[in-house]
C-alpha cells in the first residue's frame, strides 16, 4: 500500500507542473530554453546529491565496522586524494553550469531575424496593463488591456515602458521576466507554439495590488487572431435598445467615467483607466482578478475598493436602475 | 566608573525600545473607503452657488482627514496629472490658470475655499468637477493643492519629482502664511 502511495503522489506533483501560469510547462522557445537550462540544473544537482549521500552512508557503515581509525601513511594518502578528486569534480560540474547557463543566456537574448514579428507596446499602470498594437497604419493600430491576443507560431516583439513604478512582464509558460521601467524602453519577445491561454504576472513589487496585476496571453491559430484583431479595430457598437442607450447615458454622464475610460466611437475618451470599447470580449475584469460577468462587472462598478483595496477606481454611488442599464451598456461592448 | 543598572531595568528599556521600533512600522493608514467630509452629516460644505465668487467662507477647517495624510495627499497628486490640471495650472506655476505655489489666493486658501473652486469651477476657464469626480477625490485634490504651497505637514507632503518646481516642500526654509487676495479680482467684476 504504501509503496503504492510514492509513485501516485510523484504523478500528482508533475501533474502540477502543468497549467496557464507555469515555467515547467514551456509554450514556446524563450520558455524552452529556460526550462531547459532548469531541468539540466535540476538533474544534475540531483545526481550530485544522491551520490553524495550513498558516499556517507558508505563512509558511515564501513566505519562502524572497523575497530580502530586508519591513521596509516597509506590511509591519508588515500583520503587526500579521494578529497582533491572530489574537488575537482565540483569545479567541473561548476564550469559545465557556468558554461550551459552562457550558452541559454545567449540563445534567450537573440531575437529572430526575419519573418513579420507581430509589434506590441505594453505599458504598466498601477494595477493594470495596457496593450497598444502598433501598426504602420494608424487606424489599424489599437489599444485595449490586460489581455494580449497573439498567431501561434509568430514572433511576438514587445516594447515595454512603464507610466508609474517599475512593473515586470512575466508569462512563464511563454518567455522570463522583462522589466517596465518608467521612462526607459524595454524590449524583449516571445513566440508562442501551441494554442492556448497563458496566464501572467507583473514580477516586480509595484505597491498595494501587486499580487493581483495578472494578464493574459491568449495564442490562437492566425486566421483567428486576424478576426479578432478586425473586431477590436471596429469603433464601439451604439445601443440598439432603450435600456443599453439610458446606460450609455450614465457612462457618459455625472458619475465621470468618461474621464478616465475611453470607448472609441463615442465622447468618452479619457485615458487614466483601460479602453472599453470591446469591454465584453475580455475574458476577466481588473487585470486577470474576476471573471468577466455581470455579476462581478456591478461589484466592480460599485465598489472597487471591495475586491481591489487601493485601485485607482474609485466607488461609484449610483441607484440600482442606473447601475443595471449601464451593465447592460457595457456588456453590449462586445 | 559604570553605574549599575538593574537587569530588569535594562531589559524594560530594551523591550520599550524594540516596541518604539515596531511602531514606527505603521506610519499611517491608507483607508481605501473614506467616508468623504461632505457625505457626513454636518461636515457639508458651504457653496455660493453661483458665478460670482460671494463673501468669504467661515474660517473653519473641514473636517477632512486627507491634510493630515500622505497617501491621500500622493493620490491628489496623481489626481491632479490625470485631470489635467497640469494643463492651465502647470506643475504649480500657473500659466493660463493662476499660479497654485505662492501664497496669493484669488478664492481663500482654506480648504473649503479650494474644494469649492474645484466643485463649482471659477470664472474665466476653470471647470466645475462637481459633477464629474466623487468628493472622496476633490478632497484629495484639496490636499494635493495645499501641499503646493507648503500649508501641510513636511512629512504628508510628496516628495520631489521630475517635473520642474519652483520651490520644493524640502526646499522651503520659511513658511510664509497664506493671505488672501485683496479685494475682487478684476476678472469678477461685471460691467
């Protein structure tokens, strides 16, 4: 039985290694090399740590069985030499590290010549990232947030900047840490090879919501990220109903969210919080922190301090009417 | 020669001065869900209601915590870039708006007065946020304002930044009390 129990529970930690947000789960070539690099160091190590523990269970058990120390000439000659060879063999296992984790430093710091890399500014906000996708056409640049749509197989080259304090972008199934810096550029990039939704975090302490600056990355097949890169271009849709048009009225009116929020097509234009123009096409709310329904869209309405302490958003006091057409407003942002 | 010191003695002045250092820890404490000043019962703010800047307000400090807070003062600051104030105002130096950093004040320089002259707008370009921001942030930007000029607390005052300043908070070497400006301004006057 409990022999049973060791191989099932090696299987529930690897099974653990898998997911949106893991360094041992590489999606792509930055993450590969990294991971790479992690496991050689990994084994090796553990190769090292067994043999060296089989060697003192040798010296511990061989000792008890003889009577009297060897203090021998021969005896410390021995030892000298079993001691400078495993000395040795530590400063070439210490070189090959040195080496190997050149060679991936390297490998990670060249970036892909040729092809079409796919170009995307990513600014870091006090707790929130935004995303501009630049193009040589300025109509066909846009900008939204906390959510970066990539073609799987493209190269992906991010420019970094930051607006407040030094953020950092890590996706760990994608590529490592890159930090924002305010007033300084960064740049690094990524390329995603298989499908999927890669989960993010800012690396870098960055103040009171820091834990919860999450971003997603979400890698599909090429035809795809070319609808939706098309859908986010378009301007806002206007209500179609009554009830959509008395919320786009409390969006544009007394309770200011038009200061800070744009929604392109209309007057809101502000740029202090994220674009919302597609606001229903996200899939979370406040950086990868609540789902993206209506329910936790009102709570986050209402009362941002609740489930975010120290946002920037501040709580909004509106009657239950007003609070439930703009719902309907912003859910019809798709 | 050493003077004896008892252990239980030296030991009580050894776990006081641990417990200074703790509580130096907490400097102060950010409260994410103020109850604005105006929103309590009684703390309402007095406003003329109209266009013409009407008679001095009473000289009384409104109950508001955010003077007395370094966070609230830093949020204003930001406040204050977000809503463009930097615009008219610039960084204090005033330009087309007046000057925020000297100690001539068109409207008072209480805190009333400026939270009004955010809240209602002044003549001659200055907008009315009343409808717009939440108290909650026309207080902070109170605050914000005042650090300006130097009328809160050396330590709640935003350190330096960038941007170029005439006289920075750890700059100053006097404080110069604020007076209010004589008179109307011609700006207020009607034909």
């Amino acid at each position: 039985m409990r022999r049973a129990l060791l191989p099932a529970a090696a299987l529930v930690a690897l099974a653990a290694c898998q997911g949106p947000q893991s360094a041992l789960d590489p999606a792509g070539p930055q993450a590969l090399h990294l991971f790479n690099l992690g496991a050689f160091l990994w084994i090796t190590a553990s190769v090292v740590f067994v043999l060296v523990m089989a060697a003192l269970a040798l010296a511990l058990t061989h000792a008890r069985r003889r009577a009297a120390p060897d203090v021998s000439e021969a005896g410390e000659g021995r030892a000298r030499r079993i001691v400078t060879g495993a000395v040795g063999v530590t400063l070439a296992i210490l070189l090959v590290f040195l080496v190997v984790s050149y060679l991936t430093g390297r490998a990670y710091a060249v970036t892909p010549e040729g092809g079409r890399p796919l170009q995307v500014s990513v600014v870091g906000h006090q707790w929130w990232w935004e995303v501009v996708y630049s193009d040589s056409v300025q109509s066909r640049s846009l900008s939204t947030a906390n959510e970066i749509h990539v073609p799987v197989g493209r190269t992906v080259i991010l420019k970094m900047t930051s607006h407040d304090v030094i953020h950092s972008f890590w996706v760990p199934n994608l590529a490592g840490k890159k930090d924002l810096i305010p007033g300084y550029s960064t740049t690094t990039w990524f390329r995603a090879d298989h499908p999927g939704v890669y989960r993010g975090v800012c690396a870098e302490f960055c103040g009171y919501q820091h834990a919860l600056m999450g971003l997603l990355v979400i890698a599909e097949p090429p035809a795809q990220f070319a609808r939706w890169y098309d859908a986010q271009l378009a301007d806002a849709m206007p209500p179609t109903d009554t009830v959509a048009s008395t919320g786009k009225n409390v969006f544009m009116g007394a309770h200011g969210c038009v200061l800070c929020h744009t929604v392109r097509g209309t007057d809101a234009g502000g740029r202090v919080g994220p674009d919302l123009t597609h606001l229903a096409s996200r899939h979370t709310l406040a950086a990868a922190t609540i789902p993206n329904t209506r329910g936790w869209l009102g709570g986050w309405v209402m009362d941002p301090q609740g489930i975010k302490p120290g946002a920037h958003m501040p709580p909004n006091d509106m009657r239950p009417d007003e609070l439930q057409a703009l719902l309907t407003y912003l859910q019809s942002l798709r | 020669m050493r003077t004896w010191v008892p252990r239980g003695a030296r030991l009580a002045a050894g776990v006081m001065m641990v417990a200074l250092a703790v509580s130096a820890c907490e400097r102060e404490q950010r409260r994410f869900r103020e109850t604005p000043p105006s929103a309590t019962p009684g703390g309402e703010v007095e406003t003329s209601g109209g266009f013409v800047p009407g008679p001095p307000l009473p000289d009384v400090k409104a109950v508001t915590p955010y003077l007395d807070n370094a966070y609230a003062v830093s949020e204003g600051k930001s406040l204050y870039l977000q809503m463009n104030c930097v615009g008219c105002h610039f960084h204090g130096g005033g330009g087309i708006g007046p000057p925020l950093m000297d100690d001539r004040w068109i409207y008072g320089s209480q805190p009333e007065n400026i939270y009004q002259s955010i809240e209602e707008g002044r003549p001659n370009g200055m907008p009315a946020w009343g409808s717009r921001l939440s108290s909650d942030q026309m207080w902070k930007l109170t605050a914000y304002v005042m650090s300006m000029s130097g009328q809160v607390k050396k330590d709640v005052a935003p350190g330096r930044d960038d941007h170029m300043q005439g006289k920075k908070q750890e700059q100053s070497t006097e404080v110069r009390p604020p007076r209010n400006y004589g008179g109307q301004p011609p700006s207020t006057v009607f034909p």
